[in-house]
C-alpha cells in the first residue's frame, strides 16, 4: 500500500481547554496507510503507522507475501516500539504531558477485504473486540504518560472505487481485492459501509463513556476527528476541494492485479479524491491534515473534545 506522506503550509497549532496557552511539541502517530505525516506544525514527528497494519493480529491477521510474517499491528508491533523508545530516554527528549499529540487513525485493513467483510476475522472476534484494542491503545499511551489524544474516525470506504460495484464506476479484480469479481459487489458496499458506520458510531458513544462516565483516563482529553464525514463532504462538494475538473469516482495511480504495470491518469492529481482505488490523493490528505490541525485547536466542526 502507498504510505501518505505530505506537508501543508506553515500554521500555527495551539490547544485548548486545559492546554489553552500551549502549542504541542511533538506529535505520534500509530495506525496503517491511512495515516498521514504532518511536517509544518512546528511539532518534531514520531511516526509508528505501518502500511497494511490492523490494530491487532490476534483479531484480524495479514501476511506479508514472501516474508512469511503478518503485517506490524498496532497492539503487538507499534506500542511495543513506542514504548521501547520512550524507555530509552535519549529519541523523547522533551516529551510531557501537555506538549505531545498521539493519533491514531486505523480501521481500513480490519474492516475491508480480507477482515471483517469478508468474515476472515479471527474466531470468536468480533467488531466489539476490534473496539475494545482501540482502547487499550490508549490505555498503552495513557501508562506512558500521554494525556492527549486523537482517534480518527474511519474513512467512507464505501466511496472508495475498491467497494465500489464495477455497475456503478467501481474497480474490477485489483492489487487490492485479486478477485472481487467473485464476489457479489453490491452486497459487499453495502457491507462495508454497515461496518464503518457501526464502527463510527461505537466511538461516537464509546469515547464519552470511558472518559466522562469510567474515567478510564483520568486528566487526558480525547479528540474524535469526523473524517468520514469530511471526506464524504468533498465527496459530493468537490468544487470547493478539488482543482477542475474534478474527479471523485475515478482514480489517478491504476496498477494490474499484481500491483504492477501501473499507468497515472493525464489529469492532475490535485483534480482527484482517491490516489489509488482505495487511498485518498495528496490533495485529500493535505484537507485531513489542515481539519486536524482545526480539530486539535478547537475550531473544527469536524471534531468533538471530551476531557
């Protein structure tokens, strides 16, 4: 999968609530390809997301082809280099509580083909347990001393050309999805967006009630971003996003089944929402990183702050 790595203009980024006078100094970010770099807040980056990364192997399981070992995972493989590295004293230098960030932006690859809409979670899991991880990521950054957080929301995946029907402008057989048409596509949309809309809304309810009901983490703030939503807004707005002519159904980088033989679109990338048939484009993740900017400072309408 393509790793998002892009950086917007120069901004300034300060907190709120009890955090109000400070700007954050560093910035940590766990989770898969979706997860983007943001180079121009003034923050130094401490980036753990993985390509092809699920939250945990013990609940949905990739393997790497040729390296006969499952894709790092949040839970197993990024905690455990985070908290490695902030045990060793000398990468975390000015590392406190109120001055560092930690998102987490994951769901992709346990929700769609080869996780949970194609049934090939792990036995006895289910989308409860996929939320209870997300949780203890938190808990795993909170006994660290994080105390401000970020979880981003899941993508509308239902929009991306991978789960689109081939009917209505969708890919066929893909590098991401070798034989999707085997599959009835229909169904298969209509299912990935049940997933990410329950999953959405479980975090909707869940994270007010561990912070301001369980206390779960006492004296942290929690930040919901909605970039569902904000993707679906440039989705059916992308005028007001996207440089003419504007292309929300189609995608700019095709690749065969192999990954390979890959051919860019003549249009601009600037002109499309979805880079591949299922990554957002550059200029999709440069309006995510502007919004979270908003969202941890308080002005966005795409966030929602407890704590």
């Amino acid at each position: 999968m393509r790793f998002v790595l892009f950086a917007v203009g120069a901004l300034a980024v300060t907190a709120r609530a009890s955090y109000a006078s400070d700007r954050f100094d560093n910035l940590v970010t766990f989770g898969d390809s979706y997860t983007f770099v943001e180079q121009s807040t003034g923050a130094t980056y401490f980036d753990y997301a993985v390509s092809g990364a699920t939250c945990s192997n013990e609940i949905v399981a990739r393997y790497v082809a040729g390296l006969n070992r499952t894709f790092p995972a949040v839970l197993e493989d990024q905690l455990p280099s985070f908290v490695a590295d902030v045990e060793f004293e000398t990468l975390y230098t000015n590392r406190t509580a109120d001055n560092t960030v930690y998102a987490l932006w994951i769901g992709t690859n346990d929700l769609g083909y080869g996780a949970f809409s194609t049934d090939s979670q792990a036995p006895g899991t289910n989308i409860t347990s996929y939320i209870d991880c997300v949780w203890s990521v938190f808990d795993t950054i909170y006994a660290t001393g994080g105390r401000r957080f970020v979880l981003l929301n899941t993508a509308p995946l239902q929009l991306a050309p991978l789960y689109v029907p081939q009917s209505s402008g969708g890919v066929g057989d893909n590098q991401f999805w070798p034989n999707k048409t085997a599959y009835n596509e229909t169904d298969y949309q209509y299912k990935i967006l049940e997933y990410t809309q329950l999953v959405d809304r479980l975090f909707d309810y869940g994270v007010p009630f561990e912070v301001l009901v369980k206390g779960r983490w006492p004296d942290a703030t929690f930040d919901i971003f909605d970039v569902n939503s904000l993707i679906t807004d440039i989705y059916e707005n992308p005028s007001a996003y996207l440089d003419a002519p504007v292309n929300v159904t189609g995608w700019y980088h095709n690749c065969n089944t192999q990954g390979s033989d890959c051919v860019d679109e003549a249009n601009p990338l600037d002109t499309f929402l979805w880079y591949d048939t299922l990554h957002p484009s550059e200029r999709t993740d440069e309006i995510i990183a502007r919004e979270f900017i908003g969202v941890v400072a308080g002005n966005s309408s795409y966030g929602t702050h407890y704590g």
